[in-house]
C-alpha cells in the first residue's frame, strides 16, 4: 500500500497563475484533509472532507478551493496565486468511524509562487 | 489565546539526556492526545496517542496527560541521535478536526 500519495512534490508558480494539487489514498479511508505548514505557525487545516461528497472549510481557507473527486482523490486548487500562498501543503486522511482519529500524512507539496 | 500552545525551542541535548516536550490547551472538549513525529521535509507521523489522564509508556517514549490543568507531555529518555524531528501535539473532542500545536524542533547531539 502507498498510504497517501500527492503531486507533484515542488511547484514554483508566478502570481496570478493557477495549479491544482492531488492527493490520492489508498486505505478506503472515508476522511481527507488539507493542510499548509509554514515556519512558525504549525499546520494549519485549509479543508476538509469528511465522507465522499462533502467538503467544509478549516482556519484558513481563503484563496483555496477543494474537490472531492471520489472516495479517493481530494483535491485542492489555487486560482490565483499569491506569495503568501508560499508554503508545504500536506494532505491527509483518516478512517473516520468511531474514535478513529489518527490520521496519516502524504509527503507534502513545497509550492513557492514569485 | 490559542486553543494549543507549545514550547516554541529550537532544543539541542546531548545523546542520552532526558527530554520534555510539553503543550496546553484551553478548550475543554478536546479528549484525544497525540504526538507526531516529523522528520525534515517528511510528513508527520503519529508518535503516541492517549486519551486519559495519566502516563502511557512505549519504549523510551512516555506521553502524559493532566486534564485538570489542561497540558500534555512528552519525555523522550535515552534520547539517540535518530530522535532529531520536529514533535506536534495535537488533539481533538468529539468531530473529526485535529488541532495542532506549532511544533518544536529537537535536535539531539552525538
């Protein structure tokens, strides 16, 4: 098993541009989660899904959109990038029944925007 | 006030010393604990996780938990070279949303 996966691994955008990150799991998990990590500040969550066809907002979702692809896939989408969205974005997910709070960790994304 | 605060360091300890990590809350719904581990440029992952008060014990790890006072450690004996990571505490009540603490980076020296 390959647990949780994400693409691409490094990112450099200019402002203004756009870029979709993925995040795959493959542990028929019914939670997914983003986060972005930035020196100083911890992780803090940007969205999440909770079960298959729905998303909700975390701390800090401005300038940030989720897709929910399929139980899956959970994707998270920047329109129009701006520096302070300079940052490592994880994606995560958990098994979401009961008191199944662990949640496992992709690798992360390092995304500069110039 | 943020709902977790955690000890900002840096920390460096010689190899063998006894190390505390420490963090409080202040939302009284949370009744899951955990640590995470993350090493450089990896994602974290969960270290040990407890949800009474009191000590849990795994290998030279020790997670304590003291609801009265609203705080978490971790002790890390014996500490080894391999142990430098950055620790997150983290936790959550009844919904599905961790809250994480900003992490303290532990270097340990040989």
């Amino acid at each position: 098993n390959a647990g949780v996966t994400q693409t691409p691994k490094f990112q450099v955008l200019k402002t203004g541009q756009s870029m979709t990150l993925q995040c795959a799991q493959d542990m028929n998990h019914n939670s997914m989660y983003w986060y972005r990590q930035d020196p100083g500040m911890g992780l803090r969550l940007i969205y999440y899904s909770a079960s298959e066809g729905t998303t909700d907002k975390g701390e800090v979702p401005n300038g940030y959109n989720v897709s929910r692809l399929n139980k899956r896939e959970f994707s998270l989408r920047l329109e129009s990038a701006a520096p302070s969205q300079t940052s490592v974005y994880f994606c995560a997910s958990r098994e979401g029944t009961g008191a199944t709070w662990e949640q496992f960790f992709g690798p992360g994304t390092r995304l500069t925007v110039l | 006030q943020k709902e977790v605060e955690q000890d900002p360091g840096p920390l460096s300890v010689p190899e063998g010393a006894i190390v505390s990590l420490n963090c409080t809350y202040s939302n009284s719904a949370f009744q899951y604990f955990m640590w995470y581990r993350q090493y450089s440029r990896k994602g974290p992952e969960l270290l040990m996780y407890t949800y009474s008060s009191g000590n849990k014990e795994d290998g030279r790890f020790t997670a304590q938990v003291d609801k009265s006072s609203k705080y978490i450690s971790l002790f890390i004996r014996d500490s080894q070279p391999s142990d430098s990571a950055t620790y997150l505490c983290a936790m959550t009540g009844a919904n599905s949303k961790l809250t994480f603490g900003k992490g303290i980076t532990l270097s340990v020296r040989p």
